[in-house]
C-alpha cells in the first residue's frame, strides 16, 4: 500500500488539534530559533497535532482547543527539555517531536531543513532512525521503530 494512503487510513482513525496558520509555525520557528523543515511544516499546516493510537506527535495545537490538554505543544516541550538539560537538547537545531516512554525523544534536525532527519536519543540511544516524517510516524505506530 502506498505511504499516502497507509497515512490516510492511519490519519482517519487519530486525533488532531487541527491546523496551523503559517503565521503560527513562523512564530514557534522563530520562538526556538529554527527552521522547521518542509515535512514537518506540512504536517503542522494539515494536521495541528496528533494522537495516533499510543503514538504521540507534538504540534502546535490551538490553546483554546486544548484544555484539558490532550496535545503536546512542540515549543512548549522544546523549551522545557532544554530547560532540564534533556539529552539531545544540547544542540539548539534538535526540537522533539514524540517520544517512546522509556525517556527517549525523537527529534527532528533542523539543521537539515528544508530535508528532515529523525534522530532518537535518550539513556544510551543516539541514533538516526529516518530521512522521512511519514514513513517515521507509520514505523513508530506499527512498532517497527527499532532503537
């Protein structure tokens, strides 16, 4: 099945905080000092947020349609990471995207921007697990995440 449609199917049974204007991903860009790259902005202007099953992707859901919380807001986590001195976060271009639950983070490079690499790092874990946020997302929802 092709990686679109695998998504769709995927996307139709989650939960989204809905989309983002792109005043909003240039506002959290310039609020960490990146630049997001062009998969993930594709995401965050489709999608917001999302809760994929156990899977977790952080967004930028709108406040206001999160409360109680139900998504995690990427810069929100970024900068509190960063602020306990979370292992990947020493380098500024890392921004967390999900994590598995065990303390390991999966970070997107935007150093590479407008490409994507997703790195996974946590207690004793420091490795590139995808060029491709889609193909990541399916991988991480069907297990196949392997660290």
């Amino acid at each position: 099945m092709p990686i679109m449609d695998q998504l769709d199917k995927l996307y139709r049974n989650g939960e989204f905080s809905g989309p983002c204007s792109e005043y909003d991903i240039r506002k959290a860009e310039i609020e960490l000092g990146v630049k997001f790259p062009r998969q993930y902005e594709e995401f965050l202007s489709k999608y917001g947020s999302a809760l994929l099953g156990g899977v977790e992707i952080y967004g930028l859901p709108d406040p206001e349609k999160n409360d109680p919380p139900l998504w995690q807001d990427v810069v929100t986590v970024t900068k509190q990471l960063r602020e306990w001195e979370q292992a990947g976060t020493e380098k500024p271009s890392l921004i967390p995207i999900s994590d598995d639950g065990t303390g390991v983070y999966f970070f997107i490079d935007t150093d590479d921007s407008p490409n994507i690499t997703i790195m996974a790092i946590g207690p004793g874990v420091e490795k590139k697990v995808s060029t491709d946020l889609f193909e990541f997302i399916i991988s991480l929802y069907e297990g196949k995440v392997t660290l």
